[in-house]
C-alpha cells in the first residue's frame, strides 16, 4: 500500500524496530471516495425495503455516530 501511495509509514522516535502507517492523502481521499460509495449502495439497497426505508433517514444518522 506504501508502493501505491494510500499510506506512509514513520519510524518510531522511541523504539526503532516500530514503524507506524498513516494514510496518505491519496488514502484518506480513497477512503472517502469509498465511504460515499458503500452509503449510497446501502441506500440503495435498503429502499427496497418500505419498512426500512421510512426509518432510512434515523439509520444513516445512527450509522454516523458510530
């Protein structure tokens, strides 16, 4: 993931056998670009469904606190 450029990884200043991955830019953009994916397919998904989709909008709510 290094090599892609989705994370870089920071040597410990304490102990040098620990190195510490961080998402890159390009990463964090990834994983939003993901994120609004996997939302919108749930939505999708859950709309099928008149029970669910009546309470879709308290679902997506709860879903971001977490």
């Amino acid at each position: 993931m290094e090599k892609l450029g989705i994370v870089s990884t920071i040597k410990s200043k304490r102990d040098a056998r620990l190195a510490i991955a961080a998402l890159s830019p390009s990463g964090r953009e990834l994983v939003n670009d993901a994120s609004a994916v996997v939302d919108d397919s749930m939505k999708a998904l859950l709309s099928h469904s008149s029970r669910v989709n009546e309470n879709l909008d308290q679902m997506v709510g709860l879903l971001e606190d977490i």
